[in-house]
C-alpha cells in the first residue's frame, strides 16, 4: 500500500471514532474562551498518532491537541504531517456536519500529500503534489468564475474576538469592505473543508486570520492541486508564520486582496 492509501485508510478508521462521538453526548473542555476541545478530539488524535508513527517514522507529527503551544512556536520541520483530528470542533459538538479530520504532509516547507476527511458527509478530499486532487474519485477543479462581484466567498472569524483587538477589527473591517462587492459570504466553522470546497468550485475564495498550521496543511494541497492560489493578504507565498491566509480560484485573488486590510 503506497503513502496516500495508507493515510486515507487511518483517516477512515479515525473517521469511525469522530462518527460514533458526533452522535454521542460529549464532555466538553474549554481551551480558551469560546475554544472547545472534547474526549473525542484527544482520542481521534492520539489513535491517528499513533498510526501515523508506525507508517511515518521519520516525520515530525503536529498534531492540535499534544503538540506543546506558545507564540514563539514556527512550526518549521523538515518533514512534518500537521494533525487536526476534528477540524470544527463546534460543529461537530452542536451536530453541525461541517468538521473534519486534516492530515497534511509537508517536506522542506511544501505540501507534498493531504487527506481531508468528513466521516458525517462521507467526502473524503485527497491530493498528492503534482497528481491532482480528488473528493473520494471525483477530480476536482477551481470554478471558473473571474468576477468578484458574482462570488461566493468564505472565511472564519478567530477565536481572539472575545478579546475585541486586532484580530476582530481586522475581520469587521474586511466584511465592511468586501459584502458589497461579492455574491454572499459563507463561514461553515471549518477552515479544511472551506479550502476543499473551494477546490472543488463550491466558492471561488476564502480568508482568514489566526489559523494554526493544522487547520490549514491538508487543505492548502487539496486547493492547489485543484488549480487554486494560496497566499497571504500581501500577496506573497504563504507561511505557517503568516498572521492571515488568502485561497481562491487563481481569477479572483487579486480582486479580492484590493478589499482585505493589510496587517
């Protein structure tokens, strides 16, 4: 069984953990303010881990809820596989079905192999460097809309708006400017299934601010297999030390950044 087969089969067997607990009742934790962890987090991700260790054992394994945090944190590795067990964790503990699980491989700061996976809605978004991206054995491809002003656009708001600082003027502000000049905006809590579903021309662009590298790694690939452009809201090639993230069909993403605050 070669690498990719190998990391969508874990995802489908850690998918069994996060279904059984999607319908279950659930202890919940509260990291943060409005930041929610539950049992089922910490036992999706320590069975990942501990496959993955097996399969991978020269890679370096990020995963949310035991890699240890600080602000100093770059993330860089070698190599590295960015674990987020469940990807909308509020979603998934108000039985909301957009969550999933975010396998994302990285080798000398590139993607090189992803698996997103949604056990409730049974899509499974894989890609590897240079073969294309697929939602089960559907190839996928951006939309091709080049308007601004007739697309769907997502984005998330972080979990320091509590605090009402930067990051919450920065995400106000960036709505003040661009509602008027697109279709709609779409926030579905999940930040791997919005890179997918742009991947696969469900909407043509998604920002944000405040993401941790495993939000993002695994669909970042998806995305650019599909055809997609990733970069930060300078325009300059994307890096898990950047403070935002801008993703769209390629067509739209210079429209779009004219709208988005610098910061």
């Amino acid at each position: 069984m070669n690498k990719i087969e190998i990391l969508k089969q874990i995802a489908l067997e850690a998918g069994k953990i996060v279904k059984e607990g999607y319908h279950a009742s659930k202890e919940i934790t509260h990291k943060g303010v409005v930041d929610l962890v539950t049992e089922h987090d910490i036992k999706t991700e320590n069975f990942i881990l501990e496959k993955l260790k097996k399969y991978f054992p020269d890679h370096t394994l990020v995963g949310e809820e035991s890699h240890p945090q600080s602000d100093n944190d770059s993330y860089h590795y070698d190599k590295a596989i960015y674990i987020d067990p469940i990807d909308g964790t509020t979603n998934f503990i108000h039985g909301i079905p957009y969550l999933a699980i975010s396998l994302g491989v990285w080798e000398k700061g590139e993607p090189v192999m992803a698996v997103v996976y949604n056990p409730i809605l049974e899509e499974m978004f894989w890609a590897v460097k240079g073969e294309g991206s697929y939602c089960n054995e559907t190839k996928l491809s951006v939309s091709s809309q080049e308007e601004l002003q007739q697309s769907l656009i997502a984005t998330g708001f972080p979990y320091a708006k509590v605090n009402q600082g930067i990051e919450y003027r920065w995400v106000i502000k960036c709505m003040t400017n661009i509602l008027p000049h697109i279709q709609d905006i779409r926030r579905l809590g999940a930040a791997a299934v919005d890179l997918c579903y742009l991947a696969q021309g469900k909407t043509e662009a998604f920002y944000e601010i405040d993401l941790k590298p495993w939000d993002v790694a695994g669909g970042i690939l998806v995305l650019l297999e599909a055809g997609g452009k990733v970069s930060n809201v300078h325009n300059e090639k994307f890096d898990f030390d950047d403070k935002s993230i801008v993703a769209s069909n390629g067509r739209v993403h210079e429209q779009l950044l004219g709208y988005l605050e610098l910061i």
